[in-house]
C-alpha cells in the first residue's frame, strides 16, 4: 500500500546505511533519552536499539500521557463515570488503567456510561445528540492534543452546549524535560525530543534546556530512518562537544511551531502546578480552564476534589517513566504484571515503556 | 498518544477537510491550522484534528539526504 510521507522511512537500506554511519561517529559511551511514549513504540517495534552500537543506551522518557497521570485523577475520572446521567468519554487508552480500587473498563462492565472517542470534537458532537445528560470528555495528552481540547470548547461555547465539561489533566513537556535535566542519576547526553509535541510547540522551545544544560536535542519523526537520523545528529553534537537544538523531521516540525494551535490553546487554557505519576508536582507543567471557560470545568461541576494516592505496592512505574529503571528491574514486571492484567499504567497504555517492552523484548 | 500521521487531503471545506490514508477516508477538523490546507496536500492528523501541513520541499530536501547516505560507502558495506 502506496503510504506517502511514511514507506519512504521505512526502508531497511536507508537505515542499515543510516546505522553504519552512526557507529563511526559513536566513539564514546552516550546516553540518549527518547521522550515521546510513540517513539519508544516505534524503536521497540524497529528493535533500533538492537541495531545501534553497545556503547548507545536509549532511555524511555516520560511521554506518555496515560502513564503520566496521576493516580488521584483516575480515581477522580472513576468517580465520575459513577454519577447518575453522566456520559464519560475519553481515549481507549484510558479504560483499563487501574486506579486506587476500580478502572473505567470496570466500571463500564458494571453499566456506566464510559464511551472511546477518537476526538474531543466526538464528545461534544455526543453532547449535542444527548442533551438529557451530562457529557464529560476526560482531557488527558500533551501540547499535541491540548489545542484540540481547547479547539472542542471554543466550539461548545459557540453552540451555546451547556452539557459539555472536560477535565484538564492535560501536561507540558518542556518543564518535566527540565526536572529530567536536574537528575543527577540520569546521566543523559542527548535528547530526541517528541515529533507531535513540536509540531505545535515548534524546536524553538527546547532552546532554553539546550542552553542552560548544555544538552544536545533533535526532535525526531516516528519512522525508523527519521528516528536513527536524530540518532545520528544528536551523536555528531555529542562527539564535537556541541549542545545546539536541530530537527531532523524537517517535513513536519518548525522552529517557529504551530501559532494558530498556540493560540486557540491559550485562549482556554492557563498553566498551572500539576501531579505527574510517579515524579510529583511540578511549577507550571499543567493547564487549567481560564476563568471565562470555568463553566466547561469538570472539576468544579461535579466537585471531583481530586486526592494523591499510594502507588501499587513494588510497581516501579515512577522510576521507569524518568528513567532511572528499565521495565526489567520491576519485580511485577512479566510475574504478576503483564498486558492481560496490568498493575502500573506503564504496562497499561499501548505507549507505556513496560508494554513495549513486554511485547517486543 | 501523541500518534498522528499523514492523511491526503480530498475536499476542503469552512472548518473540515475529507481526507484519505491507504483508501480510509476520514473527515477532520481545521480548528487549529492556519492557513489551511489544499486539495492534494498531505496533513498530519492527530485526533481526528489537522495539525500541520507536510512541507513537501523539505521531504525532498530528507529524502535527497536519504539517498544520498546510501549512495555513499556502498562499497564499505560489501
């Protein structure tokens, strides 16, 4: 099947040639994070980190949204789809996370009203059609699906829908990278930073961690040849001792980003203090409802008053979403945690490092 | 869940485009996209939205790359 803009990076020949001339440029031990939860997919499914030298090590950052979201918010989202008239919607990767007692699957076995979409834009189109219920649409994602988010309310607003809600739970990237960077147990030498995310945000934004950190970073597409060519950039930095901010998915990222996105996304959200799975709070890497769209706030419709919880007890989740472990230093990881019955989010999101792992190591 | 991938644009309309990827044909919105797209573009889609408009120059300019590398040391690989 003829998929332009994705065969072309598919092809083994390119990447063989690809991988040649990154192991002459590779002279010394290098230490790479991928931050995006879509690239650590698509390396595991290439088996890349089997083609590159043994002196790269690529660590699977904390971009996967699923992953990332506090526990207290899933049990916040629980609580939710139990209300009377509520209809919860959200993407499929959400249903089975467990949270403190249940997960959404399970409460949907039970009979509530929890619908997969493919868009918040589906969710609002559900409201319409359901204007006896309360539609909520679970706002999980980073800079890539936020504007989305956003776009979805304005057009709520526009259609005067008084049954539409979100809960934000939505993170940044560029200050969770900056949390990375002050961990001394890391120990990185590059970054490839996420595709999707810099389509909006544009490279410019990790300028301000290339400079202070004197940390190489490449962002990066998700095929094969787009990823060992970030590869290749980011050891050609390390190598001359450079620390500079260069794209090597030139056909869809900009330095600039995209501003109408930005835009729209500013218009309804603000930053906020956030909750990451396993890291904690972090200053101003959420986003919250702005005042004028505080009546689509979720949060505050139905008092959800959202708690911290206790991990699962020995799921190593937190350390394997920064890093510091691999899936393989957990010790539910493939005994008591697999793909059929996972514990920690990790192992649940088809974009977790432990599903990854468990699928193709 | 950052996942989004090229799709073909068909139709564009006020706020949608139809767009095509291996004979699927989807409807997505253009809430967040300026300017928007043509006929015959392609667009990254991420959740059933129109992020950005693939910069076909600049395919080029990876792909030229592309062959270029394996053009090149063919004979250190024999």
């Amino acid at each position: 099947m003829e998929l332009k803009h994705l065969n072309e990076y598919r092809d083994r020949d390119i990447c063989r040639k690809i991988v040649e001339k990154i192991r002459v440029a590779a002279r010394k031990e290098i230490r790479l994070m991928e931050v995006c939860g879509t690239h650590t997919m698509s390396i595991s499914r290439n088996g890349i980190q089997g083609l590159l030298p043994k002196t790269i090590t690529l660590l699977s950052g904390p971009g996967c949204p699923v992953c990332v979201t506090a526990q207290g918010e899933i049990d916040g989202f629980i609580k939710l789809s139990k209300m009377e008239g509520v209809i919860t919607t959200t993407f499929g990767d959400l249903l089975r996370v467990p949270a403190s007692e249940s997960s959404l699957e399970r409460e949907r076995a039970e009979g509530a009203d929890v619908r997969i979409v493919y868009s918040a834009f589906d969710s609002l189109e559900i409201a319409e059609n359901n204007p006896g219920n309360e539609v909520v649409f679970l706002g999980i994602g980073f800079e890539t699906t936020a504007p989305t988010i956003a776009a979805a309310i304005i057009e709520a607003e526009k259609r005067g829908l008084k049954n539409f809600s979100v809960v934000s739970a939505n993170k940044l990237v560029p200050p969770v990278l900056d949390v990375l960077m002050k961990d001394k147990r890391l120990k990185l030498h590059g970054l490839i930073c996420p595709g999707h995310v810099s389509v909006i945000i544009g490279a410019q934004a990790y300028i301000p961690l290339a400079e202070k950190y004197h940390i190489p970073c490449v962002v990066a597409g998700f095929e094969p040849a787009d990823i060992l060519q970030a590869i290749h950039m980011l050891v050609n930095q390390i190598q001359k001792g450079e620390s500079s901010v260069e794209i090597a998915y030139r056909r869809g990222v900009t330095f600039e980003g995209n501003n109408r996105a930005k835009d729209v996304m500013d218009k309804v959200f603000e930053t906020c203090d956030a909750d990451w799975r396993g890291i904690g709070l972090i200053p101003q890497s959420g986003l919250r409802l702005r005042e004028q769209f505080l009546s689509f706030d979720a949060e505050k419709k139905f008092d959800l008053s959202i708690k911290e919880t206790k991990e699962p007890d020995g799921c190593a989740c937190g350390d394997i979403l920064i890093g510091v472990k691999s899936p393989t230093e957990c010790p539910l990881f493939g005994k008591t945690c697999t793909t059929t019955h996972p514990i920690g989010p990790c192992m649940v999101s088809t974009e977790g490092t432990c599903a990854a792992y468990y699928k193709y190591h | 869940m950052c996942l989004a991938v090229p799709m073909k644009v068909l139709h564009v309309e006020e706020m949608t485009a139809d767009v095509d990827i291996g004979g699927i044909k989807k409807r997505v919105r253009l809430d967040i996209i300026e300017p928007k797209p043509v006929t015959g573009d392609y667009v990254i889609v991420h959740a059933g939205f129109a992020i950005h408009i693939i910069d076909e120059k600049e395919a080029k300019i990876t792909l030229g790359y592309l062959k270029e590398v394996l053009a090149c040391g063919t004979e250190t690989s024999q």
